[in-house]
C-alpha cells in the first residue's frame, strides 16, 4: 500500500486546525498539527510533509517568515491561508514561494481540490525519466523537466517551486511565442484560481533572479501584451 501523503497544519486557532485535519484525514491524507511557527520549523525535518497549510497570523514567528525559511532549503508546496485578502497581502506570500493562497473563511470542499491539485502538480524526481514521454524542454545550458519536476541550469539543479517550473516549461515549450497575462494565470493556475494578474509578473520576476538571460534565448516582457521564452539564432 502507498504511503499516506502528509499535511503539515500550522495554525494557531485549534478549531480551525482540527476542522482542517478532519477534512483531509477523511480524503487519506495524514496530519500534523502545529500552532506556532517556532515549532513548524523545528517538526519540518523530522515530519517531512508533502504539502504545508500555513497560516499567516501566527505568535511568535509570523508565516510569512516561515515561508521564507523553509524556501531557503526546500520546494515542499506551501498553501497560505489568511483572513487577509488584499493584493498586496497574496502578492507578497507568491514573492515568498507561497503556491498558493486561500482565503479564510474558506470552503471545505474548495480546500481540498486545492490541496490536492498542488500535490499532483508537484512531483518529486524519480529515476530513468529521461524517455520518449518525458515532458523536456532544452536549449543551451538548460534543461527543463516538467515529468519530474527539475531544471538544470548550467549544470546544476535549480529549486523551484512546481508553480514556477510550470511557468518556465509552458512558455519554454512555445518559443517566440506571445502570451498574455491572462493566458498565463490561466493555463498555469487553472480557473479555479482567482487571482490577480500580478501573480504572474511576481512569478516571472522569481525565475529571472533564478535562470538568467542566455545569448541565445531570455524570459522577455512584450510590453502592454505579456512574456515569451525568445529564442535568438
């Protein structure tokens, strides 16, 4: 039998984390509950989720600075959830490597799919790959690896969250070729996803700091359209 995926709930509020970990223990998943940042870093190691609920309004330590210290080691998905639902609050967690952010209050039903749509999004590298179904893109000094899930770049390997690599590999797998914004949140985040146009700037904006310009190809903004992969030669 496969292995349970495992959540990680970092929450401070104990009825809204019970509540969280009833709905996903019901759809299989296993749970950890957790109610302050301080205490989610020290059980990330050890617990090794697949996928963490983070809240943002923690003591202590805030989620937005456990977000940054665990996408200082990891890729391991992470779901924002807040009751805060300006721009700038969801702008800021993506900036961070959020993969997602939701709302509070939010609907079960609707926290599960998302759960489980950035789990299938995110697969960890598996052996022997490299065949005629591997879904990979490469031009010089890069190589992108939607199957699973890596980017090598220049050689060495690159850690990104799925939501980035997805971005990178779609518009990579298309060069010169023009794509809105809209396009993009789109085919990227699906309709599901009710967001701002500005999660893809942020997102292009997190890849440039990573895969930077080649002579032969680039991440280019089309002003007042959107971003292509351009490739030169």
């Amino acid at each position: 039998m496969a292995a349970k995926q495992k959540i990680l709930i970092v929450d401070d509020d104990t009825n809204i984390a019970e509540l969280i970990s009833l709905y996903l223990t019901k759809e299989c998943f296993e749970t950890m509950m957790v109610a302050d940042g301080e205490e989610a870093l020290s059980v990330f190691d050890s617990f090794q989720p697949n996928l963490i609920l983070l809240d943002l309004m923690l003591p202590g330590i805030d989620g937005y600075q456990v977000c940054r210290e665990i996408r200082a080691k990891s890729s391991t998905p992470i779901i924002m959830l807040s009751a805060k639902g300006e721009v700038f609050d969801k702008v800021l967690g993506l900036e961070l490597g959020a993969d997602d952010y939701i709302i509070k209050p939010f609907d079960s039903k609707e926290l599960v799919a998302r759960v489980k749509a950035v789990l299938r999004r995110y697969q960890p590298a598996k052996p022997e790959t490299r065949n005629s179904s591997a879904k990979v893109v490469e031009y010089p000094e890069l190589v992108i690896n939607q199957t699973n899930y890596s980017v090598l770049y220049r050689g060495e390997s690159v850690d990104m969250p799925p939501k980035e690599l997805e971005l990178l590999y779609f518009l990579a797998s298309s060069p010169n070729q023009v794509f809105t914004r809209e396009q993009l949140l789109d085919h990227i985040w699906g309709y599901e996803y009710i967001g701002d146009t500005r999660t893809v700037d942020v997102h292009i904006k997190r890849l440039r700091e990573k895969i930077k310009d080649h002579p032969t190809w680039s991440l280019s903004t089309v002003w007042g359209i959107g971003y292509k992969f351009e490739v030169r030669g």
